[in-house]
C-alpha cells in the first residue's frame, strides 16, 4: 500500500461513538489529528487531550489595552491637549473617565476575542485536504470523522488504519495532502 | 483534561428523589439531519409569496422615515415638534424605545448562556438579529437630533476645524460609546455565532452544485470546518463574548439612563434610573421577541423547536422584568412623597392626573397590569393572545418614555415656563418608518441567513451526549 499523502479518514455516526474513538487515539498516542464534528461534543476536548484554549489570555489583553486607551485618551483630550473648564471641576478624574473606558474594554476584549479565536483556528483557511473528501460535507450536518494525519510521528499505514477499525470508524479513506 | 464527576451526597441513596423529566428543547426526538434539513430549508426553498408581500409592505413604511429625515434635514429641525421647554422630545422617546428592545436579544444570547439556559438556542439567533436592527433604528434618532447632522461626527473624538474634543464628563458622549460599542460587538457575537451555520450552508450549496451561493457563504464561513479543536478555541470565545456582553448590556442602558438621571429635573433626577431601566428594556425587548418569534413559528411550522417551554420561559421573564417595572412605577411614587421635594411630589401627580394623564394609564396599563395576565398557564398557552399581550407590552414601553420625557419636561420647576409637547407629522412618519425600516432588515435576515443557531441547536439534543445510554465511565 502507497504512503498517504495527507493522513487517514474514518466516519462515526454518533457522539458516543466519536468520543470513545477520540478517547482511544488519544491514549495510542497520536498527537496530529483531529474530530470534526457538526457542533461542539460535549467533553470531546477533554477525550481529545486537547489543552484548554488559550483565547482568555488574548482577551485579557485587549481588554488592559482597551481600558488603558480609553482613559489615555481622555487624559490627553480633556486634561492635556485642550483642558475644558466644566463646573470647576479637576482636568482631568478617572472617574468621569471611567464610563468611556469601561465600553472601550469591551470592545477590545470582543475584538481580541475573535481575532484571537481566528488565529488560533487558523481561519480564513482557504483549503484543507478533507475537502477532497466527498462525504466531509456531512461533518456539518450530521456525521462525525475522525482524521489521523501522515505527519505523525506514531502514523503507520497498516497500524493506524488498523487501528481506525478496531474504534469503529468506518469508510476509513486516504486523503491526498 | 476530563471532567470531574460532581460529589454524590450519601444521603441520596436513602431517600431516593425523583428523578423529574427536563422539558424536551427539540420535540419529537428530532435527528441532527432533520434540523439541518429545517433550518437549511428556509434559506434554500424558493421566496414564498407572503415574503414578497410583507417585504414590499415594510419598504413602503419604511419610506415615511427617510421621507420625514429628508425634509427635516432639508428643511431644519423646526419641523419637528421641539419646543422650549421640551427639546428632548420625540427622537429621544424613540431612541430609548429601541435601543430597549435591542436589549432582549443579548440578553437571551449572553445573559442566559452564561446562567447555562439551554432553552436560548433556538430563539437567540433571531433574537441578536433583532438587537441589531433594533440598534440601527435607535441610531437615526440621536443622530439626526443633533440638528446639523453633517456635524454628527463631532460626537466622536476626531481632530475638528475648531481643535476642540469632546466633553468627556457628559453622559451624552458616554451614551456615543456605549451604543456604538453596543452595536459593534452584537453585530460581532452575532457573526461569530453564526460562522458554524453558515459552514453547514455553504456545504450544502455547494453539493447541490450552486457554485455562486457556496463561495458567497463559503465567503463568510472562513474556512469553518467544525474540526474539534477548532471548537475548543470558539466555545472558548464564544463564552467570552457571552461574559463581557452581559456587563455591556447592563452598561448600555444604565448610561442611557444616566442621559436623564445626571440632570436635575424633577422625575429624572434619581438613583432607581439604571436597574428601572435595565429591567424596562428587557421587558420591552421580550416582548418584541415575542412578537416576531410567534409568527415566525406558525409561518415555517417550527414547532418542535419553539416549543411551548420556550414560550412559557419567555413569557415569565417578561411577567418578571414587567413585576420590577411595575415595582419602580409605584416607588417612584413613593421617594417622590418620601423626599419631601414640592417639585419631585408635583411631577408625579402631575404624570398621573396632568394633561399627560391618558398617556400615563396607557402605560400603567400596558406594563404593569397586561404582564400578570402571564401568571395563568392558560394564557402562556394561548399563542394568539401571548401575541397580542405582546404588542401592548411593545406600545405601553413607548410610552413609558414618552412620560418620562414630557412630562417631566413641560411642566418642571416654573410654571411660566410650562408648555405642552405635540408632535407634528413629521416626527410621526419618521417614527413610523422606522417599523419598516426594522422589518426589512429583519425579513432580509430570515430569507437569507440560518434564523435558528443549527449547531447550538444540535447541541441540546440529547443524542447530543456522548454519554446518554453509552454507559460511558
């Protein structure tokens, strides 16, 4: 049997079935693979040994630089650049400041957030190998696949499919990288 | 890392509860495909006819407001019904109107995702869709208020002819950044929420050959191909989002109130403002949920997915944030009495028997007495009448802010300076219009876009449970 290119595709048909699989290829070993899956399983990361996301630390800091700007640039308007005399009130208070900060947090902890999630997943993804897969349509429907990729220092041919079989994947294809 | 099992109480093994069933959220034991294919559906079949009509009919209304913008822009902002003393009068009342109703949505995409009510997922779509077009029809009013709206871009902190910033101690100006931040990240949960549904759209399309709308929703998509630890990393966003949408909303309202409650007038100055408005917001934006959900149900027959828990859980929460409206009602009263202010006692009395007396009992009425009818299972199980109760609920918050303003504005602390707001027909077409404004980017939305989130949805299904019946350990 020729080396595939890109890895290995096996279907499940239910979450039970995808979560034990992924629980079987974790402990074998592997560390390149992934599930795609129609929505998010619940527990499945954890099946997966997958580390728990690091998108709050991004989010953290768009929200420091979000407050740091909202109340820099109040500082910088209203009590350096142009002071404004209202009521004899001080140039400038944090506390005034605090309301436009607060929104300005919150919308670079939103911005980071999703610009962070999308690095992370890589997204815009103009390509991916499963593509090539006819029945990967159904992984956003209602079909479940595991996939083991040719990169992985533990990937066999034989072993892995082997492998694949024994957890109960069926339709176990090679994709073309 | 696994999840840990929670600790079993011994006890629990002598006294053996029972074990209550939780209300399906997708009835008739309903397959992943199943609602794929529903929702799917909607956005695939050909145009239905009633949708040809309903968008001709909300175009035409929505005429009226850019009618009515374009002859006071062009004219001056005399043709509306501003009169010292009131110059806060109808565009402030309609801007407050729907950036409340805007406020159900997050609420039921943020606030109930992070209490982990998993009833959210089929209306929340539908229901972010309203917050946004609901945040567009508030924006016109302030915006075109200003009067010289070719200077609106002065409320932002932009380098001007004169070399002047914004005045930053304003609630005002706070009021330019929370709603535009409101709209920008409603606008930004929404797509992220739908960036799944969108992936299922775009293989669907692209199976049944349609080259063109494949790569349109391929477009949006990004590239989403449900892998598991792409997931991981969005479930993750998407609870943050959750959790700092939810101070945003509390927030956006609370300085919405502050517009009226760091000012001096009698009727507005007072601390009760942010958690009475909060809570009238979410009271007029369930009702509006309300509104369009039902119809919506009975026109696509989703019935197993709005179920009638759904519409039991909308209608108390609307019969619970009416309660906190009704509550504040009465002890405004009663810090107006306790205060011992004349102005503040006068102004109440003034709201109840003065010459805006109707419009207070139509509100009275609307919010305080038409929500308790929510009490009765019969009529939460009445889909037309929860409809119509809806509508009083939408018409009596409008009023609540008509109060608020005029009356509190006509007649405030000298009698020579009283005076009687009427708007002219130029605030009503523009108010009106706004209606169609609203309903053709919501009718745009349910032809083109998934109404319910298809992935959350799946979620809650309980074949959705790796664990249900597995036996797993």
């Amino acid at each position: 049997m020729p080396e595939p290119k890109y890895g290995l595709i096996a279907t499940f048909a239910t979450t039970a079935e995808i979560y034990h699989a992924a629980e079987a290829v974790r402990d074998a070993g592997y560390r390149n693979w992934d599930c795609i899956t129609p929505m998010p399983v619940h527990g499945l990361d954890g099946a997966m040994g997958v580390r728990r996301s690091i998108v709050p630390r991004i989010s953290l800091a768009g929200g420091i630089t979000g407050f740091c700007t909202g109340m820099s640039m109040i500082f910088y308007m209203n009590g350096f650049d142009y002071r404004l005399t209202v009521g004899g009130k001080p140039f400038f208070s944090p506390l005034y400041a605090f309301p436009v900060s607060y929104e300005l947090t919150i919308l670079f902890t939103a911005f980071a957030t999703i610009g962070g999630m999308f690095f992370l997943n890589g997204l815009t993804k103009l390509y991916h190998p499963v593509l090539k897969y006819e029945n990967i349509r159904r992984g956003m429907d209602d079909l479940f696949f595991l996939v083991i990729e040719a990169s992985d220092p533990r990937f066999h041919a034989i072993n892995t499919r082997a492998l694949l079989e024994e957890i109960g994947g069926r339709d176990i294809t090679e994709l073309e990288a | 890392m696994a999840h840990a099992e929670p600790a079993v109480p011994a006890i629990l093994a002598d006294v053996k509860p029972a074990v209550l069933p939780r209300p399906a959220l997708v009835e008739n034991h309903r397959s992943f495909a199943w609602i794929t294919e529903k929702i799917c559906g909607i956005v695939e079949g050909k145009t239905p006819v009633w949708w040809w009509w309903c968008f001709a009919v909300a175009c035409f209304i929505a005429c009226f407001t850019v009618a009515g913008i374009s002859y006071a822009v062009a004219v001056g902002i005399g043709v509306w019904g501003h009169r010292t003393p009131v110059n806060w009068g109808w565009p402030i009342v309609n801007f407050v109107f729907w950036i409340g109703i805007g406020h159900a949505g997050t609420l039921i995409s943020a606030i109930l995702c992070l209490l982990r009510q998993k009833w959210r997922t089929s209306i929340n779509r539908a229901a972010e869709a309203m917050t946004i077009f609901a945040v567009v029809c508030a924006g016109i009013f302030p915006v075109f208020h200003v009067g010289r709206v070719w200077y609106a871009w002065f409320l932002f902190p932009l380098p001007n002819s004169n070399y002047i910033w914004p005045q930053f101690r304003s609630p005002l100006e706070w009021d330019v950044f929370a709603v535009s931040t409101y709209g920008t990240v409603s606008v930004l949960f929404w797509y992220v929420g739908m960036i799944p549904d969108l992936a299922t759209l775009r293989d669907r399309f692209a199976s049944v050959g349609k080259k063109f709308r494949a790569r349109l929703y391929g477009f949006f998509a990004m590239g989403w191909r449900g892998s598991a630890r792409g997931w991981s990393n969005y479930e993750m966003a998407y609870l943050i989002l959750a959790g700092i949408a939810t101070p945003l909303v509390l927030s956006v309202h609370t300085i919405v109130s502050f517009d009226f409650a760091v000012s001096l007038i009698p009727g507005w100055h007072t601390t009760i403002f942010p958690p009475y408005f909060v809570a009238g917001a979410i009271f007029s934006g369930f009702g509006m949920v309300l509104t369009l959900m039902l119809p919506l149900r009975a026109i696509y027959k989703l019935e197993d997915l709005i179920t009638q828990y759904h519409i039991d859980c909308m209608c108390k929460i609307t019969l619970a944030t009416g309660s906190m409206v009704g509550y504040a009602y009465a002890m405004e009263f009663f810090i107006a009495w306790y205060s011992a202010n004349p102005y503040e006692g006068f102004t109440f009395i003034n709201r109840a028997f003065g010459p805006y007396a109707w419009a207070y009992w139509i509100m009275i009425s609307c919010n305080v007495i038409t929500p308790q009818l929510f009490w009765f299972k019969s009529v939460r199980r009445n889909t037309t009448l929860v409809w119509v109760l809806s509508l009083f609920v939408n018409l009596g918050m409008w009023f609540e802010r008509f109060v608020i303003i005029c009356t509190s504005l006509t007649r405030d602390f000298l009698p020579s300076s009283w005076g009687y707001f009427s708007p002219t027909v130029v605030d009503i077409f523009t108010f009106f219009g706004t209606f169609g404004v609203f309903s053709v980017l919501f009718l745009l939305f349910i032809r083109f876009l998934p109404v319910m989130a298809i992935a959350e949805l799946k979620a809650v299904t309980p074949q959705a449970d790796p664990h249900a019946g597995a036996g797993h350990s």
